[in-house]
C-alpha cells in the first residue's frame, strides 16, 4: 500500500471519528495528535536518521549489543553528613549490588569553602558529604578499591581540587590515575543557568574545565572530564526539547573552548558524557534521549569535524526527576520512579539513579534507598526491557516525537549559536527566562488542575506526618571543625603556605596547566577553601543575573 | 492603597530557586510588589533588603535542610532592626517535624512541596500588617 493510499484511508477514520466526538468529547485538549502512522515518519530515512547500534548517528544507542552485554551501572547518588557516615553508606550500597558511587558533595563543599567558614553555618553535611581536605576524601574511600569501581562527583566549579584529592587516595592505595575511572560534573555553565553552585565568572571557569580535559587526556585516560547536565535545567522547569537544546548548547561552548584552548577534538571529545532527566512522559522521555543522541553525532561530525566515532557517540547518566516526586502519599512516588527507569532504560542510558520514595521530605533513608536500587534491578532482571537493543524504535509515534523534539532543540541551538553562544545567552539570561516561563506555564497547569499530579490536585487523602525521615543534625557541622582545627594544626604548614603561593602564580597565568598545581597542593593538606580562596583572589566571583 | 511588598529571598547556600521564582512571579501577578533577592543570601543580607525596601513580608525558600538555622536567624535580625512586627513565612522541602520549632522562631507560616501560590497569596492577604490608609 502506498503512503498516499494510507493518507486517503486516514483521513477517512478522521472524519468518522468527527462523529463520535459529536457524542463522546475527548477529556481535554492533547498536545500530541490523536493517533500517528506511516504518514507521520514519510520523510525518515532509516539509515540516514536511525540506523543502527552503535553507529552513526547513533539514535539507536551508542553500544552495539547495549544492554544484552552489559546492563547500565546501577549508580545512586549519595552522600551526607560526614565522611565516615557516608563511607557507610556507599559500602551498603555496594553490598547491595550497586555497580557504580556517586558522591554527593555538601554546599559549602560544592561553592568551596571550609566547614568552619561562618558562610557554611547551618549547611554542612545537610545535602551532601562535608569534604574540606584530602584527609576527609581519604575517610570517604577507606576500604573501598579505587580501582575496581567506578566514582561519579557531582561536583562543579571545584571540580579540579576533588579530583585531584581522588587522584591523590588512589595513589596512596597503590593505584595509579591511569587506572581510575569515573566522572567529574564539572559543568558551570548549568550552575549559572540552573543549578547555582558557580563561584567562578565564566573565562577562568572554561579554563578550569579545559585544563581538566587536557590534563586527564594524558594522565587520567577512562575519566569522564565532564557531565553537561540537563538534568538541572528540566528540575529548573524547562521542557524536555529546553533540557536537551540548553545543554547541547553548553556542550558546543565547552568544545569549543577547548578548540580554542589548542587541544584536538578527537583527544577529548571522547570522555564528554551527559546527563539527563528523566520524567514521566515515558514515550516523549524515550524521543528526548534518541534525538539527542542523534544532534550530538551529527555536530560532531559535522560541525567540529571530529574523526573518531567515539567523539560522536552521546553518552549519559540518567537521574528520575526530583521535581516530579510529591511530598504526598510518598509511596506513588515508587510508581513514578518506575515509569522514570523504563524511560531512561528504552531511552538507552549507560547509567541511571533511582530516586526514592520519601525525596520531596527529606535525604532518603537506607530502607528507601533500597527499594529504588531495587526497582532499577527489578527492571533490569524482569521486565525484559533491557533483552532488545532500542524496541520502541519504528514506532510511528516514538519516531515523530524523536523528529519534533531534535526538531524544536535545533532551532533553539541555532538561536542561541546566534547570540554568539551558551555563554552569551546565559549573561544574557535568556536560558533562564525561559526556563522559568515554562517553569511558571507548568505550574499553572497544576493550580489550573489542566495537569493532574495524582495525590497533590486529585485523589487527595488526609494523611499523618511521615516517619522515620533521615535527618541530619548539627553534629556534622561541629565534626568538621573539630577535625580541621586537628588538621591545621598537624600538617606542614609551610609546605601548605609555598603550595598555595605556587597556586596563585599559576592561577595568573594562562598558560599553565592548573591540574598539577592543584594536585601538589591538595597533597599538603591544603583545605578546598584554602585552594579556592586563592582562585577566588586571581579570578573574581560570578555576578548572577537575577531577573523574574 | 499602597502595593504590599513582598522579598522573596534564598537564604543560605541553595541554588534551588525554581520554587522562589514561581512564587515572586504569582505574587507579582496577583497585584503584590515583589523585590526577589537571588541566591546565596545571608541572613545579614535578608535583613538589611527587608530594612531599605521597608517590606512588609519576607518570604523565604530553602531546600537545603539548613531552614531551622537560618530562618530563625533572619526573624532575630529584622527583631533588631526594628522590624518585627513584619510577616515572615517560609518554604521549601521542610519536614513537618520542623515547623512547630519555626512557628515558635517567628515564622508564620510554612509552604511545604504541593502548596498552591494561591494559599501563600491568601495568607499574606489575611496575615499582612500594612499601614493601609
């Protein structure tokens, strides 16, 4: 049957429907069409626009055999407290057959400063891990090889001083750099379009991060030197064509920097990773990481001109959406973390977090922790999801909407390429107005009851506080300083001072590769503070635009 | 009548500002004068907006956990500045638990996740102490 027999036949069904709509309204007005067919999907080219694993473009999945060879790594991020308390936690998670860590960092340890700066008050250990000098990153992987496993540090504009305190443990336990794998966050530019732990303005930053790329390239060869996040623009309120366009837009600034910084692609371009969201549109989710994938390949090939297949392959971690879980009867979140894992897992992501259940209240407890690395597992091992490599593809309606998004993301990245780039937009704040207008769009939606979150604006029940919260006291607050009093006064502190000193001269000029300055002086025992005080001398702070 | 006006702050080191955003936006539209003050604030720098705006609410959100320190700090703060007899209401991932010890600190009223803006509007509409002429 030719397409233009079927455009005849459809348009028939379509005026009968006409009159059951007479009768029978639909309940409301859909976004997508009613129903889609090969009439939707005429214009693709299935070698050219999906082909097939692990090839270009890549929409299929970066792996050729993906999850029939090995299933994602099962990676929860965590961290709290105090570096003993988490060191606990990660050795139960790993008990539990995790695959992967991922360190959640504190703020004061995120935005760089010391647990007993008067700045930290109030915040130390509470979202993550309190780290202020190698001694406690040496706490944190007591007893854990650093060598067998894999560690992803959600960490930013101090991205270079924790990975050189990684680098400094491993060796001290006999492994070398070479050997460690793992990934750095290491994304300003969604810190200043979303996220808010920048402390750098953005010139030095892109130095740092291409100092990275340049210095693991050699030294660090399976490191992930970066994970360009949309994960925090979606939780920000963006759509999901926004997440996907804002960060492949941040993802052409850091290539290029790195261009203009002298490296080559193909020496870099290969341990970029990214980050995504994933919500509980399943179908449109499953269109949002195939498109992306297939933006990224072609401008990689195409616009950086990059030789390798590695360079052009999209790999990314997935997170379930904070944002979507309800303080209300926490335990539908469970259902939504579900249908969020099999978005990321027929979207084809190389690592995935489950949220857990009581995460719109407070830090997860070890018990609902389980149960998301449990659903994860119960996914993996019995939904059959992970037996065919990309199934949904062919779907008339997966293939349209992988079309629509890769569509409205690239007219996005074109306007911003415009503005001269990720970088102007963002001191522009055109990012953020529009994330914001779509955050506001949807938050109507809800008060409009035009979006129904189940237990928030419909099937309400009167329901007892939660128990059992973790909470973290002030104790950890009162730990740190304790310990770092301990350290200042144990440690060489002339070796810390001519480290420090070598810090500040290199931070001045450009042509030095800040990597090793700042490993030497993390091995004096030099605290995160003490090494972002001197950066924060040299290069200045980031002045935010604040607009509503 | 003169315009309620309303800070919406950050204190605190959270960049979790999507909540305050919405809520600076819904209280502008729904007639208030609203000055939101960014991220990263210290209770000093709450203070001393809410003095030189001469507010008359201070709305704060924090998704950090670090509310039962410093919401408490910035309702001492207004105290000696004089201004105590403003509104202070606050909001953001706040264990139950919490709120009593906040109540008791001087914040009025706590948001939890789920809160409509329109609850918040009406609140500060019944709660406000504005010299209204």
């Amino acid at each position: 049957m030719s397409i233009e027999d079927i455009k005849q036949q459809q348009e028939k069904w379509e005026n009968s429907v006409q009159k059951t709509l007479e009768k029978h309204p639909e309940r409301k007005t859909f976004e997508e069409k009613r129903l889609y067919t090969p009439t939707d999907i005429e214009n693709l080219d299935y070698i050219e626009d999906i082909g097939f694993p692990g090839e270009y473009p890549y929409t299929r999945g970066v792996q050729p055999t993906m999850y029939r060879g090995r299933l994602w790594t099962m990676r929860q991020y965590a961290g709290f407290a105090t570096a003993e308390e988490s060191n606990k936690r990660y050795k139960y998670l790993l008990e539990q057959g995790q695959t992967g860590l991922s360190c959640a960092f504190d703020l004061p340890t995120q935005i760089g400063y010391d647990s007993d700066d008067p700045i930290s008050e109030g915040e130390v250990g509470k979202v993550g891990v309190a780290i202020d000098s190698l001694r406690d990153m040496e706490i944190l992987f007591d007893g854990i090889d650093l060598s067998k496993v894999s560690t992803s540090m959600t960490i930013n504009a101090p991205a270079s001083v924790l990975l050189a305190m990684y680098i400094a443990v491993a060796e001290k336990q006999g492994n070398p750099s070479t050997s460690l794998s793992g990934t750095i966050q290491n994304d300003i530019l969604k810190e200043y379009a979303a996220r808010g732990t920048y402390i750098f303005p953005p010139k030095p930053s892109m130095r740092l991060i291409t100092d990275i790329f340049a210095y693991c390239s050699k030294n660090v060869p399976l490191w992930n030197t970066i994970s360009i996040s949309g994960y925090h623009i979606r939780e920000a309120g963006s759509t999901a064509s926004q997440e996907i366009a804002f960060t492949i837009a941040d993802g052409i600034a850091y290539v290029k920097a790195a261009i203009k910084a002298g490296l080559d692609v193909d020496t870099f371009a290969g341990r970029l990773s990214f980050f995504w969201n994933a919500h509980n549109n399943v179908l449109e989710e499953v269109g949002k990481f195939r498109a992306a994938r297939r933006i990224w390949a072609r401008i990689m090939k195409e616009k950086f001109n990059a030789k390798s297949s590695k360079s052009m392959k999209l790999r990314f971690h997935t997170q379930t959406a904070g944002s979507m879980l309800t303080a209300q009867q926490p335990d539908n979140n469970i259902v939504r973390v579900t249908l969020q894992t099999v978005a990321a897992v027929l979207g084809g992501t190389q690592s995935l977090h489950t949220n857990s259940r009581d995460e719109a209240l407070a830090l997860p407890t070890e018990e609902s922790v389980r149960t998301a690395l449990r659903t994860q597992q119960i996914v993996a091992y019995e939904s059959g999801l992970a037996d065919v490599i990309d199934p949904l593809a062919g779907s008339y309606y997966v293939e349209a909407i992988t079309d629509k998004i890769e569509k409205e993301a690239l007219e996005y990245i074109d306007k911003i390429e415009k503005m001269g780039g990720a970088v102007e937009a963002i001191e522009a704040g055109y990012i953020q107005k529009e994330i914001q207008d779509s955050a506001y769009k949807w938050q109507k939606e809800v008060e409009n009851n035009d979006r129904i979150i189940v237990g928030v604006n419909k099937f309400q029940i009167e329901e007892p506080p939660v128990k059992n919260l973790l909470r973290i006291d002030a104790s950890a607050g009162e730990l740190q300083k304790e310990k770092l009093a301990k350290l200042r006064a144990e440690r060489d502190n002339e070796a810390v001072k001519i480290s420090l000193e070598e810090l500040r001269s290199a931070c001045s000029d450009e042509n030095v590769n800040l990597m090793p300055v700042i490993l030497k002086c993390v091995k004096t025992y030099a605290t995160l503070g003490e090494i972002c005080r001197v950066m924060r001398d040299v290069f200045g702070e980031y002045e935010p635009h604040t607009n509503i | 009548m003169k315009k309620i006006k309303v800070i919406v702050a950050k204190p605190g080191l959270d960049g979790h500002d999507r909540g305050a955003k919405v809520i600076a936006r819904a209280l502008r539209d729904a007639g208030f004068e609203v000055i939101y003050t960014g991220i990263r604030q210290t209770p000093e720098d709450i203070a001393i907006i809410a003095q030189e705006e001469d507010a008359d609410v201070i709305a704060m959100s924090l998704l950090s956990g670090a509310h039962n320190t410093l919401f408490p700090k910035v309702v001492e703060l207004l105290k000696e500045k004089g201004l105590g007899d403003r509104l202070v209401v606050g909001g953001g991932v706040i264990p139950e638990s919490d709120i009593p010890f906040l109540k008791e600190k001087g914040v009025k009223a706590i948001f939890t996740p789920g809160s409509k803006t329109e609850e918040l509007i009406n609140f500060i509409k019944e709660n406000v102490k504005c010299d209204e002429e």
